[in-house]
C-alpha cells in the first residue's frame, strides 16, 4: 500500500472519520520523515481491514477485542512479533492521537496487554578481516567514498544517499547530517582519509549535482541522489567480488561497525549517543551489552582500584 492508497482508503470512511484522519495525517507529514510516514499511515489500514468492523468503518468502533482478534490472525500467517508490533504501534499512534485531540474516547491498543515479547538482537559488526578483504578490493572512487562515509562517520544509508556538497566543511573537517532519523541534526567527523577520498570522488565526477553521491539520472535530472537500494546493491557486489557471502552484511552493518570500533577504543557513551543521531542514551546502550573488550578492561581497571586497598576483616560469628 502506497499513501496515495491510504488516502483513498479515507475516503471511503465516515465523514467524521475522514476529517479526523486527515488532522492526524497532516500531524505525522509534518513531523516526521517519509520512511516514518510510511510506516505510521500504511500500516493502519493493513491492521483495520483486516477486522470485522462495520461498512463504512467508524474509528470508534475498534475495540482492544479486535486488536486481540488481528494479533491471532497476524500469528496464524507466520509474522514475527517485531513485524506485529510495528503494526500495533501505527494503530496506537493514530488512536492516541485522536484521543489526545478529543476525537476518541479511548485507544484499542493497550501495549501491556498486546505488545508482544521480542527477542533482542545485538548489533553485529563486520569483522576485522572482513573490512580488510572488502577495501582490499580495486573499488571505485565512488564505492570507496561511500563505504568510507558510513564506516568512520556512521550515517545511516539514507543519509549517505542525501549527503550535500554544502554539508561538507573541509576547513574544520566535519559532515554535517541534515535531519536525520527523528529529526535530529548533528555533526561529525572527517578523517583524513574519508576526506581524501570524497576530494578525489568529487574531482572526478563529470556531473555536477547538489548531492555528493548523485544518480546515474543525474545529467537528466541533476536534482536527484543516488537511492539507498543502489547503496545497498553496491556493497552487496563489492562483498562478493571480495569473497563475503552478501547475505552476512547489510550496509547498515557498517555503521554498527563504527559504534563498535569507537567502544572498544574507549569513546563515552555520551559522546557515541550524539555521533550516531540518538536521541536517547538507551538507544546506545545496547552496543554496551556487545563489546566484550571494552567490558573486559573496565572489569580489570575497577578490579585493580579495588585490590590496591586493604580489606576489612571479616569478623567471625559465633567464634570458637
């Protein structure tokens, strides 16, 4: 389903509905990014067209028995309980919204109740040798730019493929990252190779465009970056030609990369959380649950400190 198929599916509901939904789509087109608008209003009707509701559907009349009813249905088709839950949280976030706003009485989804228990999956970085093969290779400026970028900058494949000219500032040799995931600006850093090698993409390309890593449109179109599946297509091949099944890294595994590298070498949370765009600290914290030298060296630096002091005697009860 597309947003031109939600619109149309709107349509089809009461009036009043259809004015509610209109207010809560004007909210999320304005606030959030287009990856997340896609996840926030598609996925409402997937979960709502699926239940026994009355034609035309009233929003109002979506009960926490029918969120019960979807999850069955939603288990019974084989879909993971990350998949389920990302369609509850779209019905959550519609439904709280119009209630917050006076619409609706209450919210079917109540996430104690419903929310099911995902198992958590730990970050995995490429191994060592696996980053050697893959720059071992005779890339390209552009892949060597690219994979460079997400690999000592940590910029999400979306944000490689938006990167500007103008968010490059060679004199304090830093990256800017316009609104990434969640909205959130920040900056980075250029590291004397990363920097040598955008100079040496950017002097060799022959169109000019406001994107550093433009399309192969781009001379019709010049308008327009290069897309995320291409990024994700370019690793894939440079994987293979270096002997690394596709399959075992994604593009997003270089930037799981760069957090674990900068852990290990002994960079603060803080500092890692504002790196990566993160809002919140307990986003980054997981990569602490991972990296087991750094885990290692705290354990035997506070160990040291503890050993150095002398200890309390222990006193007998019940003495001889």
């Amino acid at each position: 389903m597309s947003l031109r198929s939600y619109d149309r599916w709107v349509a089809c509901l009461s009036p009043d509905d259809q004015q509610a939904l209109s207010m809560y789509s004007l909210y999320v087109r304005r606030n959030y990014p287009r990856a997340t608008q896609r996840a926030k209003l598609e996925n409402l009707p997937r979960v709502l067209q699926q239940l026994p509701l009355p034609v035309p559907l009233r929003l109002a009349a979506v009960t926490p028995a029918h969120i019960v009813e979807f999850i069955q249905r939603a288990q019974q088709q084989g879909l993971a309980a990350t998949s389920i839950n990302s369609y509850l949280s779209a019905v959550y976030g519609c439904f709280g919204y119009l209630q917050e706003e006076g619409y609706l009485r209450q919210n079917p989804v109540q996430p104690r109740r419903h929310y099911l228990p995902c198992p958590v999956r730990l970050p995995r970085p490429m191994a060592r040798e696996d980053v050697r093969r893959l720059f071992a290779l005779s890339l390209s400026a552009q892949e060597r730019a690219i994979f460079l970028v997400a690999l000592h900058c940590g910029l999400r494949v979306s944000e490689v493929a938006q990167l500007k000219r103008t968010d490059l500032d060679w004199e304090r040799h830093t990256l800017r990252v316009e609104q990434g995931k969640a909205r959130v600006d920040r900056m980075v850093y250029l590291t004397e190779e990363v920097e040598k090698s955008l100079r040496e993409w950017l002097s060799l390309r022959t169109v000019y465009s406001e994107y550093v890593f433009c399309s192969r449109q781009s001379q019709k179109h010049p308008d327009r970056c290069v897309s995320p599946k291409h990024l994700n297509r370019l690793l894939k091949r440079a994987l293979q030609r270096a002997g690394i099944a596709p399959s075992k890294y994604s593009f997003h595994t270089l930037r799981h990369t760069f957090a674990t590298e900068l852990l290990n070498a002994g960079i603060s949370l803080r500092s890692l959380q504002e790196l990566l765009g993160h809002k919140s600290l307990h986003e980054v914290l997981i990569y602490a649950q991972l990296y087991e030298s750094t885990r290692r060296q705290d354990f035997y630096r506070a160990m040291a400190t503890i050993e150095a002091h002398p200890q309390p005697q222990l006193l007998a009860v019940g003495g001889a």
